[in-house]
C-alpha cells in the first residue's frame, strides 16, 4: 500500500522517515526513482514529504518527492556548480550569528540571498549576548536592522527562555530552521526547545571565541506543540551560483527603486547628473554600508542574469 510520509533524517544514502502512524523507517530510493531524476537536488533531503511502500517491516521504497513549498540550497563545495539540498518545506529560517567574532555582514548577506531563494522567509537570531556589552548589542542590532531593512531581529543567550522570542514562530504544524557558521549557538537553542541535549554543544574557545560543534547530519524534531525543528551543520562555503539573480537582489531592492528614479535609465550611479542613488546616499536616505554592499555584489548578480539568459 503506498504511503505518504516525511524525511526526518539524512545522511549521505541513508534517510529516516516519519509516517502517518508516527512510526519510523528506514528509507531508500527506488531504482525506477533513480532513473528517472537527473539532478542531485532533486533527491529526498530532511523537511521532505515522500510517497512509496513500506516493506520487510522497517523498511521504506521511497518512490516519488512530492512538490515542495520551500527549498534551500547552496552550492556544492569546490568548483562544481550543482546545488546541496539542505533543507525543504521551511517556514522560517534562523540566520543565526554570535555577537562576538563571528559577526560579519557579508556571509550574512549571503546567508539572506540564499533564504530568499529558497521561497522561506528570513529571521537573524544574534546569540550569546551575555558575552558583550548592551551598547554592543544595540550596535549590532541597529547594523543588521539598517542593512536588512524589514527582516525581525532576535537576541538570545543562555540565561533566556527562548520561547519567549521564538514562539509566535513555532506554531503547529511550523517548520522552521537554523543555519549559520559552526559553534554560533543553534545546538544550544534546539537542546531548549527540546528540553534535553539531543545535539552535543561544546564550550566557547577562549583564544578565538568560537564554538565547537558536532552536527554533521541533518535531522528534523518534533516539538510537544507539533511545531517542527530542522538542525543543519554549521556552513563554511556559500556559494550563490545556483540561486536566482532575483534572490540575489532581494536585498538591495532599495536601491533598484530609487535606481528607476535616475535621469538616465543605464545610470552607474557614479559621477552622472540627476542620480537619485547619490543623492539618497547624500541626504542619508540609503546607507553607505547597504550601497558598499551593493558595489560588491554587483558583479555576482551581473553574471547571475548573464547565466539565466543563457538558459532560456
């Protein structure tokens, strides 16, 4: 009998999947599903719903991945330019960063394109906040909510309940995410969830200030509320080869609009007359730190529309 049921585990060849009767599986692809698909994207990942048949007690044919609300990504390591699936049918992603070392806009920047892409939407977690200063944090805050104007901020530290914060996002049926560098706090934040260490956390670094993190597979939690966690690894590379130009720009769509302003419509927003981006720049309308973003991010987003018309 064929039965529709959800990736809760995965790990290179190897899937768990939670069915209708809450009892799990171990699952494999079919030999049909295998010749059938051709790209490395478009096999089950963790957040998943499946449809095949059970077999030999324990055991699930995964036949087919049923279309997906959601879907993020990034690139493959190395010079491939195929996608790694991390994730599917996310609600809201936790861009989640420390408040010490490992704040740095542009990986966060990179972070947000890809959360934009992947059709979910956005949230910055800044964790471990009893480290610092609370001008520190107003100073962070005030950073990200200028550059990433509509995306919500949350503060979070070991002494705080998180469901105070989290909770409007972890409603039933709810699947949400985390992702950010290794050791930033996303362990620590599901073991409250949870209300046990289901993730092992290892302590902050002296010399560096890093967290040391074990998660090298992805798994989805259910919570008591019905609501659902996915914990991902940390991320080294973020590649944007394989997101949409669309998605690239997302962030600086600010800038586009008032772009459409300009006296000439191939304006390089530079030295020529009538620019509306230099003069929003000179009345502190845009920020300096969003349009220096931009500058850098032009080339990549250049050549992602190049590749896109290549394509059709």
């Amino acid at each position: 009998m064929k039965q529709t049921g959800r990736v809760v585990f995965q790990a290179k060849d190897m899937a768990k999947i939670l069915l209708a009767d809450n009892t799990i599986a171990l699952g494999r692809v079919s030999g049909k599903f295998r010749n059938t698909v051709d790209k490395f994207s478009d096999y089950p990942i963790v957040g998943d719903l499946v449809t095949g048949e059970s077999y030999d007690k324990n055991q699930f044919l995964i036949e087919e991945v049923l279309p997906r609300t959601s879907f993020l990504q990034r690139k493959v390591s190395g010079n491939r330019q195929d996608e790694q699936g991390i994730a599917a049918n996310i609600d809201t992603v936790f861009i989640t960063t420390s408040a010490n070392e490992d704040f740095n806009i542009a990986r966060l920047e990179r972070y947000t394109t890809i959360v934009w892409d992947s059709g979910a939407t956005p949230v910055f977690v800044l964790t471990k906040t009893d480290l610092t200063t609370d001008s520190k944090i107003e100073e962070l805050c005030d950073i990200l909510e200028s550059t990433f104007i509509g995306i919500p901020v949350i503060t979070t530290n070991q002494l705080s309940d998180p469901w105070e914060k989290f909770g409007a996002y972890l409603s039933p049926g709810k699947l949400v995410t985390f992702i950010g560098s290794s050791g930033v706090g996303k362990s620590t934040l599901l073991n409250h969830f949870l209300g046990e260490a289901h993730q092992d956390t290892k302590t902050i670094r002296a010399q560096d200030a890093r967290g040391r993190h074990t998660t090298t597979s992805r798994e989805l939690f259910m919570l008591a509320n019905g609501s659902m966690i996915i914990d991902t690894p940390g991320m080294r590379e973020i590649g944007l080869a394989t997101v949409s130009s669309k998605a690239a720009g997302e962030h600086y769509q600010q800038i586009y609009d008032l772009a459409d302003q300009c006296r000439f419509s191939d304006c390089r927003h530079d030295s020529e007359p009538g620019c509306a981006v230099k003069a929003a720049l000179a009345s502190g309308e845009l920020s300096q730190e969003l349009f220096k973003s931009y500058r850098k991010m032009e080339k990549e987003i250049a050549y992602l529309k190049r590749k896109e018309a290549n394509k059709r």
